[in-house]
C-alpha cells in the first residue's frame, strides 16, 4: 500500500524532539512557528506522512522535524485543552471494555476538549455516530473546532445538553460514557437510552465518587459492576542504563464499567414456603 499523501486542512503530529510535539492543521501559505524556526506548510502539503521537513531560515535555524499521521493517541495528549483529559491507556479500556467499534451509536458526557471525542469517532466510522453534550459554552466550541479540524463532523455531534436534567430523547444506544462531577445523578435518568446489554462507562478521579456511582448502577439493575485503575510506566533504553523514567503519571483517574438489564425476580430459587418450616433435632445424636 502506498503512503498517504498531506493534503491541505490536514491534521498532521510535528515532531521535533521527545518534549516538543505539536497536532497542527497545515494550510496552504501559511507556517509553523517555533523557537527553533519556520516551517512553511507549502514545503509539507504534497509529501507523504513519514517526511521530514527543515526549520527556516536554513542558514541560520535548520532544524530537522518529523511528519507523522496523528494516531487517536496523538489527539488525548496534544489536542488544545483547557479540562482534565482522559489518558491514552484509559481511552484504550474505554474501547476495549465497552465493545465500542464501527457502527456503535454512543453518547458521552462531558465533551471537554473534544480529545477522547475524536477518539471515539475514529473507531465508530463510517457508520456509527457519537452524540457528545457538555453545558459548557466555551468547551463545546473548543470541542467543535477539535472535531472539525479531526474532519469527523460526518460522525460526531457536539451539543448543549445536561444528562442529569435534560431528556435527550436517544434510545438504543450501545454505549454511553459519564465524565460528570456526579454521575451518580444521572444514572437513574440516562438508563432508558442504553439498549439491553448495553455499557455504561463512568470516569472519576476520586473513590468517592466511585462508591456513589457503583451503589446506584446496583439500585439501577445494572451487573457486571467493575471499577479499575490503570497505571502506564515509560522505560527508558540505552545502551547501559535502561531503566523506568523517573517520572510517571501514578494516577489518572478511576475507571467504572456496568451492563444494563431487563432484571426479573427468579420465580424458582425465590420461592418461599407457604407455612415456616422448623426443625426439631429433639432425640438426635450430636458429635461431642
């Protein structure tokens, strides 16, 4: 297969060094600008990713930079923020846990930056759709300008909403995510948007929120109750020193997974007796 051409209004990952990296939109006649000089965007629109381009002015900067495709990965870490975002080991458990791919219809909750959004969408393409509500103006601009720039607007849907007051009016769903304050307030109200089988996935930085959200999926008849951490650690190679980095990110944030159901009592294993039974152990030989 042969490689993919940069076309204008493209998202491309700049690399410079391991600390300096960009998510950048390359338009024509325009540049990049850096302390280690100008990149013209006219020198990148028509090479493959995968290139490399020069810093101007040559003489005097010359700086080599890399050009990559970004990866959903590349999206978390680097997309312009101004909330806490969701990690790219915990959006991986989000994918992997809740059966989200192409065709899943999904509803998150709180956009954010738009970051695991743009995930989400590349995984649901072509046919699924990712309704995303936030009530904060300024995110869901920053989260619309994110997603158009990710060109995923024919797979996401950016919109004012408040899942704990709003009727949303979705039914179906396969999977929805919580990014809320509290979640647990709007388990009770979201549930009937979720087919059967279907995951809700809650995300909390603290334990207390976790014990609130997990009581009342329980009180909502969801099972398959899980709740996981997850913990990433860079190794450092060379030649005679590879070891772990000596910083790491300890904690992101508390991971919340449950399955909805269509609960019954069990009309079998449930029954009680008509009349209490009693034993009488009167007369019976007991072990000294």
């Amino acid at each position: 297969m042969s490689s993919e051409i940069v076309k204008e209004n493209d998202l491309i990952f700049l690399i410079l060094d391991d600390r300096r990296r960009w998510l950048v939109q390359v338009k024509q006649g325009e540049s990049f600008h850096s302390h280690k000089g100008i990149i013209e965007f006219d020198d990148i629109i028509g090479q493959n990713y995968g290139s490399v381009v020069f810093s101007k002015p040559h003489e005097t900067q010359g700086y080599k930079f890399y050009v990559l495709k970004p990866l959903p990965s590349d999206y978390v870490l680097h997309m312009a923020r101004k909330t806490q975002i969701i990690y790219p080991e915990d959006a991986g458990m989000i994918l992997l846990y809740s059966g989200i791919g192409p065709g899943s219809v999904v509803i998150e909750a709180g956009t954010g930056s738009g970051a695991l959004t743009c995930i989400l969408g590349n995984y649901v393409r072509p046919n699924g759709h990712i309704y995303s509500y936030d009530i904060r103006e300024k995110s869901l601009k920053r989260a619309n300008e994110n997603i158009l720039k990710a060109k995923l607007e024919d797979v996401v849907s950016i919109k004012y909403g408040d899942l704990i007051k709003d009727d949303l009016k979705h039914e179906n769903v396969d999977a929805m995510i919580l990014d809320l304050a509290t979640p647990w307030d709007a388990v009770e109200r979201i549930k009937k948007y979720l087919k059967l089988s279907g995951v809700l996935v809650s995300f909390s930085p603290t334990i207390e929120q976790v014990k609130k959200t997990v009581l009342v999926m329980r009180e909502n008849n969801f099972i398959e109750i899980n709740t996981y951490e997850l913990m990433k650690r860079k190794i450092q190679v060379k030649e005679n020193a590879t070891r772990p980095e000596v910083r790491m990110i300890g904690h992101t944030g508390y991971l919340t997974f449950g399955r909805k159901i269509n609960n019954i009592k069990n009309p079998y294993r449930e029954k009680k007796p008509q009349t209490e039974e009693f034993i009488n152990l009167n007369g019976m030989p007991l072990r000294g």
